[in-house]
C-alpha cells in the first residue's frame, strides 16, 4: 500500500523547487530533511513548542513570519516562498558564503550557542525581527521588550538565553532605521 501524494512546488531560498510529489498529510520537516536536503530546520519537540524548526514565510506583502515545518503540513506550502537558515547568509552564484548576516555574525560573535540545536530557529525569530524592525522602528527604551517577545517562544535546552538576546538587542541598537526616539 502506499500513501497517496499530491505535487508540491515551493520557492525555497529563491530557487523554485519541484513540483514533486509529496505524501499527503507529510510535515514540511521531513520534506526539507528527506527529500531536498536541507537539514538546517532542526526537529526538536516535534509537536511545535520548541520553534527549532521555523523557516520564514515570505508573504506576497513583503511580510515575513517564523512557520514551524514539524507541525505544518508541506503542501501548506504550495506556491509559496520560504527561507531556511541554510538561504539567511549572503552566498555568491555557486553557493559559496560570501558573508554571514548580521545576525548569524553577532550569535557567532556573541558566542550565543552551546550545543547549536536550538541556534537556527533563534536566527530565523531574529531575522524576522530585524525586518519587521526596518519596516516598523521601535523606540530605544522598547528594544529589550520586544526582543524578549520575539525571542520567547523559542526554547534553549542549554540554558543560551541571555547571549542569544544580547546579540539580537546589539544588532537592533547597531543597526540604523531599527529604533527611533521615544514620542
């Protein structure tokens, strides 16, 4: 017997991937892992409450939002376009690294990782941050705030709470047009 399967195509760090066929019902996890390679997303809890396994959603409005791939089935994602942490540096034609981002640089800096399972969901939360910021600046004396609410849904094991926000904070007060002055 084998399980029905529907076609799935998906913009993935900016290169379209399929259609291919893929089990009805199968979590987006197993996909990225199983079928494309992309073992960045890790799969922690498994019941989406640790938020290892976020990739963001690039919304059509230029929006972008943390989607955890262990709960979500893979054909949620259909015509979509998403980015694993494996598409957040900058990489030149041949997928060599040119250059991590900012915030990939400042957890690596910041030394904000022990055993790293936990680093790529905390760099996706981040980065959407950072983007939401830049659309909408928050005020100085707010950064510590809402980089706690950003951050909180995502669960450290090792206890790498506090580098992990102070390098997220350091890129937000580093960055120009993130925060404004109170008023």
């Amino acid at each position: 017997m084998s399980l029905p399967t529907r076609p799935l195509a998906v913009t993935i760090n900016g290169h379209r991937r399929g259609p291919i066929d893929v089990p009805e019902g199968l979590m987006m996890i197993d996909v990225l892992h199983e079928m494309l390679g992309l073992t960045g997303p890790r799969l922690g809890c498994g019941i989406g409450i640790c938020h290892a396994c976020v990739v963001i959603w690039d919304r059509d409005d230029r929006t972008s939002e943390e989607v955890r791939t262990c709960i979500t089935g893979a054909h949620f994602f259909e015509g979509k376009s998403i980015r694993t942490i494996e598409g957040i540096a900058r990489r030149d034609d041949t997928g060599r690294v040119l250059a991590l981002s900012p915030v990939q640089q400042a957890v690596l800096d910041k030394f904000s990782f022990q055993c790293g399972y936990c680093t790529p969901g905390f760099v996706m939360a981040a980065t959407v941050l950072v983007e939401r910021l830049a659309r909408v600046p928050v005020p100085r004396s707010e950064v510590e705030a809402t980089v706690s609410a950003a951050l909180e849904p995502h669960i450290c094991r090792c206890t790498g709470y506090v580098r992990y926000y102070q390098a997220v904070r350091d890129v937000i007060l580093a960055t120009p047009g993130l925060t404004r002055d109170a008023g």
